[in-house]
C-alpha cells in the first residue's frame, strides 16, 4: 500500500519553507532590510514586497540617491549609496528601517534595471515574494507529484525474477 502524500516527509518538511517566505513576503511590507555584500558584490535586500539586489559604481566619492520602490534614481531618495571605499559600508553591514509604505504593494511586477547617471552607473534587479513563493510551491508540489508517481510505479511493476 502507497503511504498518502499527506503523510511524506518531503510534505512535512515543505511547510517550514512555504510558512517561512508566507512570513517574510508579508514582513517586508513594514520593513526594509539592506545588507552591504561587500565592496564589489553590491547591496542586497528586502522590502516593498520584493527582494532585491543592486550595485551602484560612482566616480569618485560621489553619491547616488536610489529609490527602491522602482529603482530609479531620485536625488529626493532616503538612502544614497557609492561605491567608494572610504565611504562604502563594512561588508554585511545590515540596517533596517520601518514603516515603508502607507499601501502595500502585494503584487509588484518583477524589475531590471541598468543605466548610466551623472555620477556613474547602477545595477537594479528585483524579484517579488509572490514569485519566489509561487515558484518554490510549485517545485515543493512537482516533487511531491513525482515522487508520489514514482512510488505508484515500483508499486505496481512485477517483482524482478517471478515468472
């Protein structure tokens, strides 16, 4: 007898994963999270409904106001950033800052961004809770779909060396 998917680990042990990005997804609506990744890796994050990535590279000590709630360049934006050592933060350096948005966004399309300002260039990729949750459900159910499958097959194939 086939064990009911309901009763697999691999079910189990998916609902940690799926409660985990649940929470976080819901989270970074009221908080913003950026950790420096080094002088040459960037800046990466959480908020606005999504997760994010970018680098800023800027001539000289100059200084790049980027609003992350579409990664534009707005010289109004709370957080600057360069990519100057003197001025750049020690690497994994995390600050958190609250509340961001009167309305959450829980539905943001995902975004790339890559251009050239007056002060140098930047990087800007974000990917939202809403497809990284979608995605991970999707492969959890997949696996469980196939290993399910799997388990019904050799079930039901002949025992190797009966006539």
């Amino acid at each position: 007898m086939i064990r009911p998917w309901y009763r697999s680990r691999l079910f189990w042990l998916g609902i940690p994963g799926l409660m985990f990005l649940l929470w976080a997804w819901a989270k970074s609506h009221g908080t913003e999270m950026l950790t420096c990744l080094g002088a040459s890796g960037g800046w990466g994050g959480s908020g606005y409904g999504k997760l994010m990535w970018f680098r800023v590279e800027t001539k000289g000590d100059a200084l790049v106001g980027l609003d992350l709630r579409n990664g534009q360049v707005c010289p109004q934006a709370d957080t600057f950033f360069t990519s100057a050592p003197a001025l750049a933060a020690p690497r994994f350096n995390t600050s958190f800052t609250s509340p961001l948005l009167p309305e959450p966004q829980w539905f943001p399309a995902p975004g790339w961004r890559s251009e050239t300002v007056d002060a140098g260039s930047y990087l800007f990729l974000s990917l939202p809770y809403w497809l990284v949750t979608g995605l991970y459900g999707c492969a959890w159910v997949a696996g469980l779909v196939g290993w399910q499958w799997r388990k019904h097959r050799l079930h039901q194939s002949p025992a190797v060396g009966s006539l």
